[in-house]
C-alpha cells in the first residue's frame, strides 16, 4: 500500500518455499474447519451454519513435509500453512435460506504428525484424507516455533507467494525474540515477541488500507507520541485469480507489528481497579481527555477533513434512526424508550436544518478504555507534558464496511465512545457508582478542551446523538451476547430518552 512504500521496500525477496499441495487441501481441512471456525472468538458469522469454503490464496510458510525443529517444539518437524478462506453460509440461519459468500478469514496452521502434550490447547484436529493426510492440524499462533517464522519474515522483507511483508528499517528488530500468544479475548489474534513488540493479526480480511496501518502511520510520521509506530507489516496482493475480484490485484493488509509497551496498564482495567480500591480516577481521565485530543489534533493536520451540512448531517440522522428502529424490533425491553431516544436524533436534523455546519475528520473510530494503555512511570519520564496514555487498536468497528470506518466523522463519536465506557466502568459495582462516571466523564471532557480549545459539553446536542447511537448499539450486543450486562446499557438508554444532554457534569 502506499503508506508502506513512504518507509520502505522489499529488498531481496525473502526463502521462497515451495507451492502448498492444494489440490484436494481445502476439501480435506473443510471437516475441522466447519467445527472449529465458529467456535472462535473473531469468527462473525456465530449462529449462521457454515455450508461450506472457497480456498482465496494458500502460501506455505515452512514446508508442511517439516524439517528438524529447535528445542522449544521437543525436536519435532512442524509445517506452516497461511489460508486466506472465505466461508460461504446464508444471509439468515433458517432453513432454506440462500446461501452467499461471506468474511475471509485469515488463517496460520501449523502441521505435525504428531502433537506434542504442550501444544493440546491448539488442537484443530486430525485430517483422514487429502495431501495432508495423517497430519494433525493445530492454531500455529500457540507454536513458538511457527511465531518465530512470521517474525523472521517482517524482520527480512520476505515476499512469499502472494504475501509481502515490509518494514520501518530505522527500527531494529532483533533475532531471538522469545513469542508468546496473548490469550485474552479478541477480534483478531496478537502475538509479543520478548515484551518488545507486539504482531496483531487480523482475522477478518478485507482489500483496502486498513486503518490500523493506515494512521499509525500518519501519526508516526505526524510525530505524535500517544500512538505506537508500526514497525513492520504483513500484506497480500490478490487479484481476481485468487478472489480478489478486480481487474488488478488489491492489497489485503494481513498484519501489523508495533512496539509492545512494557508495563503498560490497559484503561479498563486500570480504571476497575482504582474504582474498587476507591482511588480518585479523574486526573487519569483528565490525561486521557487530552492524549485523544492531541491525536484527533494531528490527523486533522495530516488529513483532509470536510464540513458536514444539511445533506451529510440528514443522512447520518437517518442512520442513526435505522439502527434504533432495528434495536427496537430485536430489544423488547428498548421499545418504551425508542420515542424519547429519537429525539435525540431529530435535534441534530433540526440544528442542521437551521444552517449549523460540523467539521468532520479521520478519528479512532471504537475509542473506549480498552482501547487505551498507561504506561509505566519511568516510560512517562521520557515524554514531555506528561505522555502517559497511548491509544492503540485504529481499525474501528470490524462489523462495518471498510470503506465506512474510512469516512471523515466528527471527533464527537470517539468522545461518546469514552464517556460510554465510564458508564461501563461504574455499573460493573453493585450498586453502580453514577456519581465516579459523571466526574470522570467531565473530567475527559476537560482535558480534551485543554488541548483542543473546545469542550464537547459545548454541543451537547451532537454529542447526545452519539451517545445515544453507542448505548442502542451496546444494548443489541449485551441482549445477543451478554444479557447480564444489558442493564448496564438500558440505565444510560433511561437517561438519554429523557435528558437533553449527555450527563457529564
């Protein structure tokens, strides 16, 4: 992509190992695959069947016939496969349905004949049939080994088939690097090598820039401290011969290594636990509030940005209002509110038909504290003014089309996005502490008018519609997947129905 070839260029291309078997490959994985793919935490399409796979690009990383392994992987010969698959299933999970193609998704197998007891955990299972048969198939993120070759080639600037990795090379990355999986929950995968970098892996590909590349590296080159430069990352050329679907191959970026902030506290959990201890959180929120304006400062300055008038203004009302329309068939518990909640949007219609204009820029585009991390007090030290709290995670939310997650917007949605999850925060006590989420949430919006010189609670009418936007889609989520959590969302849905504003005072 063209923000790559602003740092760097694949010199020599990187070992070229043979061509993947794979006639008859997909055919013989699809058994494991329809069982283990929708059991993953990243896999979009849970409670749809799977009805079947169509192969997007196969590239053998390390010969699947093996060769000695080190120590770490007990002497035995592992191969690695990276598969780009696309899953085929219908559109709604009743019988009958139409069937289309869906998500691609990225995956790294690793291929043994046996597996070791170490390596249980990544079981995918045992292929019977096929070029493969015999092996045994496990998730090669768990492999110290096979993390080891994905390093290696960011670290030299392989082009490996289809696959292209390049690199900032005023940052070293150094051989040796002990990887390990991060565990945690995700929607993608993230692997830290030796507590100095951190390779995120996106499950779900899509052609495009993506934005997690893509501003990172505005910001690195903008010079702003509060987001990590990527060092290295990993893209894929397909065409329409490997299911691009253009004339011309369009690039799929893969994944992203940046630096790994040792000792970095990650903000929701960093936030839970002051709220228990009972420790005051609003200098961090404060600091917070001025490290998101500091960003949203320098992609104004490093990209263009619009003026939203009556037009745009409707058009992202009546978004707004589909959604909740939505919301309300698939929530019961959200229909007595739907009428109040729509006010919120019609304010905004009426203010942009009265001739008011919105600037709209690049933003995060998911901000909440998960997203943000503390680093420790000796990293501080290093930055001036206080450079304590880095965002990360630019991708936005995976769910929407990448060409909308794009989209200039006004910086009022990242700033809902926070004050919503220190909403979060509060109701996970018994009872819930409103009045630590209302300090806090000035507090945020204190510290961005610092740097910015515009306090969001100056329009409050834009920013209630954001919030109110966030709080309808959280409620769909926690009904689907959490609905122990859903009172969490419906107390702010009680709020925003009735107030005219956003409780941030």
């Amino acid at each position: 992509m063209s923000e790559a070839a602003t740092h760097s260029t694949a010199t020599s291309p990187g070992p070229q190992p043979a061509a993947p078997p794979t006639p008859g490959l997909l055919t013989s994985l699809e058994p494991l695959l329809r069982e283990w793919l929708p059991r993953q935490r990243w896999f979009a399409g849970k409670g749809r069947p799977v009805a079947g796979f169509s192969l997007v690009a196969a590239t053998e990383l390390l010969p699947v016939g093996g060769r000695p392994d080190d120590s770490r992987s007990g002497g035995a010969k592992a191969g690695l496969l990276h598969l780009l698959v696309r899953a085929h299933q219908p559109l709604v999970p009743s019988q009958g349905a139409p069937v289309q193609p869906g998500d691609c998704y990225q995956l790294l197998l690793g291929v043994r004949e046996t597996l070791p007891p170490h390596l249980a955990p990544a079981l995918i299972g045992h292929v019977t049939d096929g070029p493969l048969a015999g092996r045994t198939v496990y998730e090669a993120l768990h492999d110290p080994r096979l993390a080891d070759v994905l390093l290696e080639a960011l670290r030299t600037q392989a082009r490996i088939g289809d696959l292209r990795c390049a690199r900032d090379t005023r940052l070293a990355l150094p051989e040796g690097l002990v990887p390990r999986l991060v565990t945690s929950e995700q929607s993608n995968s993230s692997v830290v090598y030796g507590d100095t970098f951190i390779l995120k892996l996106f499950r779900r590909v899509v052609p495009g820039a993506n934005p997690d590349l893509e501003l990172p590296l505005t910001l690195s080159r903008a010079q702003c401290p509060r987001v990590p430069a990527p060092a290295a990352w990993m893209t894929a050329d397909l065409g329409p011969a490997t299911g691009g679907g253009g004339a011309d191959p369009e690039t799929h970026v893969l994944g992203v290594l940046q630096p790994y902030l040792k000792g970095a506290a990650d903000g929701w959990e960093l936030a839970l636990s002051m709220l228990a201890k009972g420790e005051d959180f609003t200098g961090e929120a404060r600091a917070l509030g001025r490290a998101t304006a500091e960003v949203h400062a320098a992609l104004a300055e490093a990209l263009p940005t619009v003026t939203l008038g009556r037009p745009q203004v409707e058009s992202l009302v009546d978004g707004m209002t589909e959604r909740l329309e939505a919301a309300a068939q698939a929530v019961p518990a959200l229909r007595p509110y739907a009428s109040g909640l729509r006010t919120a949007f019609d304010a905004l219609a009426d203010l942009a038909a009265e001739g008011h204009t919105w600037t709209a820029q690049r933003i995060h585009g998911d901000l909440h504290l998960g997203q943000c991390l503390r680093s420790p007090i000796e990293v501080d030290a290093r930055h001036s003014g206080g450079g304590e709290w880095s965002l990360i995670d630019f991708e936005g939310e995976p769910s929407k089309p990448l060409a909308e997650r794009r989209m200039p917007q006004p910086v009022a949605r990242d700033v809902a996005g926070m004050l919503r999850s220190f909403d979060y925060a509060a109701h996970s006590l018994r009872p819930p502490a409103a009045d630590w989420a209302s300090v806090c949430r000035a507090a945020y919006c204190s510290g961005y008018a610092d740097v910015s010189g515009a306090d969001p609670r100056t329009d409050p009418v834009l920013l209630r519609a954001y919030e109110t936007d966030k709080a309808v889609y959280e409620v769909v989520y926690e009904a689907r997947h959490r609905p122990d959590w859903l009172s969490v969302p419906m107390a702010a849905i009680h709020r925003l129905a009735t107030d005219t504003g956003p409780a941030t005072t």
